[in-house]
C-alpha cells in the first residue's frame, strides 16, 4: 500500500474524530443542518476526501472504497443520533412550557358571508318596520318581470345583451320587483312586504357581477303618499349607516313607479364635505353623496296588472343592491372579492 494510499484512509478515518468533535458544539437543529452539509454535502469534507481516489492505482482503490463507505456510514449514523437528540430535547422544552391551566385555542369555525350579513341587517331593519318578507322564483316569466311591471315591448332592458333568457318568454329575472305583482297577486291590501334574493343581468367589471343580491320593498294602502315613502326610508337608512347620515331624494325615472327618485346618503368618508384630508374624496368623487337605492310611488298600470284599484288605493315601492350596500359598509373597492372566496378576506367579517 503506496503512502498515498494510506494517507487517504487516514484521512477518511480521521473525519469521523472531527465530526464527533463539531457535533457536541451543535446545539439546534439548524446547526446541524449546516454539519450535515459541511461532512455529507456534495461539496463536504467526505467529498473532497474521496475525490484523491481518482489518484489510486486499481489494486489501492478497493481498500480506499470500503474505507470511505464506512466512514459515511458512520457519519450518516452520528448525524442521525445527533438529530434525534435534539428533537427530544426540543420536545422536553415544549412540554416543561406548557400550561395546562390556559384555555384552549378554539379553531376558526368560519363565519357568515359579508352579503348574508348586510341581507340579514336589510331585511331586519325593514321588518322592525312592519315589513313582512316573501321570496320567489328566479327563473321568471317576462310578464312578471318586464310586461306586468310596465315595461314597454321595446324597452333596451329586454334585449338579449341585457338579460339572460332561457328560452322565448322565460328568463333568469334581473330585479326582485316581479314579486311586486306576484305579492299584489295573492293578498290583499294593505300589505307591506321586502323581497331579498338573487338577480342576473349581463355585466362583469370592478362594480358590477353577472349573479347579484337585491332587496324590493312594496307598501300599498289608502292614503299612501311620497312623505311616508321618505319617511320610511329616511329611518331605514339612518338605521344602517348611522343616525347623523343625511339623505336626499332626486327626480329619476323607472318604469314601474311614476313619480320616481334616486335616493343618495351623506358621504360616510369626507362626512358630506367631497374631501378627506385636503384631498378629493375617492369614495364620492367630491360630490359629498352617494347613492344607495331607487325608489318610487307604483305606477298605475302595475296596479292594473295585479287587479287593485289605483283610485282606492296608492303605495310606494323602492329596490337597492345588497352589494352595494356592502361595498359602502365595510369599505370595499372591488365587488368581485365578494365571490372569490378568499378566507383572508372572508375572515374580517362576523
């Protein structure tokens, strides 16, 4: 055996001393990963040592070989022990800082969707009023949708890039006032009644969703006048975003009430003023309003289409999106991060 020969092997057994060495100075396990690597690496010391081999004549590296599987072997095993050590001895420490007297963490068993709650705050509002709630088909006939409503055979909200039909005359409804007539249909005046539920219509951007959330209201009895219709909705508002919120009704048009307004509250950003801190209101566009919802006194005509009198009786009916509602409540710039299910964002809502 060449001196070469046996200076490789000495040196191949010599790692062995070394690594036992380095592995009492270990104390984590990250230093040990980095022992692992400095003796076991690709580049490690057991690398650089087997790499002289290449120097041995064939009779020498047989010797050499086994010499450095052994070596690895043994390295591998005082790594693993080392390992093992420390696991425990990390265990012990958890276990010795344990508290058995400190409650427990229960796990995070979700919570209602931020829409549910805005729909469920609606419709209680509205039923603290004297509303009761009624529900309908969301596949809807166009009578009840567009005709019994007062909607004109040409009007653009029938057009197919508008609405979703199904087939001729049937269609996925895109406003919960079909239940107007439906309500009128099978009781009796006076009634007071919220329809919350789902509607369709063709859009998909930053504001807008294909599926969305409405609520309809109707009221009809003797004697009703757009001083009750304020009145109502002044309260319902106030109730939901505040008592210091201020409210004002503007001149609109909708096919179903006659006269129409859009309603639109105080900024609750800039608190009316159309600026937050010396800068432009993002939320109002510096206007100091927003509006929430649609409203008006039912048009003749849909008194027609349910068979009630309209010289006997009046009433007022006034729709808003839930999503809308939403997005103002809890500061929400994007309405599709409300159907994307995110648990992050979900999370923030009980």
């Amino acid at each position: 055996m060449s001196g070469d020969s046996k200076s490789l092997i000495q040196d191949l057994e010599n790692l062995v001393q070394a690594c036992e060495s380095a592995l009492g100075q270990v104390s984590s396990l990250q230093d040990l990963e980095s022992a692992r690597v400095e003796y076991l690496g690709r580049k490690g010391r057991l690398a650089q040592a087997m790499s002289a081999m290449a120097g041995l004549s064939p009779q020498e590296r047989p010797l050499a070989g086994k010499t450095a599987n052994t070596v690895k072997e043994r390295l591998t095993t005082l790594l693993s022990e080392r390992q093992t050590a420390l696991e425990q001895a990390q265990a012990q420490a958890e276990l010795a800082a344990f508290d058995p007297s400190v409650p427990g963490r229960a796990p995070w068993q979700g919570s209602l969707h931020p829409i549910t709650l805005v729909m469920q705050e609606v419709c209680e509002t509205l039923q603290a009023l004297g509303y009761d709630v009624v529900m309908g088909p969301e596949i809807e006939t166009d009578f009840y949708n567009f005709s019994s409503l007062n909607f004109p055979d040409e009007h653009p909200a029938r057009d197919m890039q508008d609405t979703l039909y199904i087939r001729d005359k049937v269609l996925l409804r895109t406003h919960t006032s079909p239940l107007q007539v439906r309500s009128m249909l099978t009781r009796k005046p006076p009634m007071a009644v919220i329809a919350p539920g789902k509607v369709y219509r063709r859009d998909s951007d930053l504001t807008h969703t294909p599926m969305f959330h409405q609520i309809e209201g109707l009221l009809v009895d003797r004697k009703v006048s757009m001083a009750d219709l304020r009145g109502t909705l002044t309260a319902f508002v106030r109730r939901v975003f505040g008592p210091d919120t201020r409210v004002r009704f503007r001149p609109s048009f909708f096919p179903f009430t006659e006269p129409s307004a859009e309603v639109d509250i105080s900024c609750f950003m800039c608190k009316g003023t159309g600026s937050c801190a010396s800068e432009a209101c993002r939320v109002c566009k510096t206007t100091g309003w927003i509006e929430i919802l649609g409203c008006g006194m039912v048009d003749p005509n849909v008194f027609a289409s349910a068979d009630i009198d309209p010289e006997e009786y009046t009433g007022f009916a006034f729709g808003l999106g839930i999503e809308r509602v939403a997005m103002l409540k809890y500061g929400v710039t994007d309405l599709r991060m409300f159907f994307e299910n995110d648990v992050r964002f979900l999370g923030q809502f009980f």
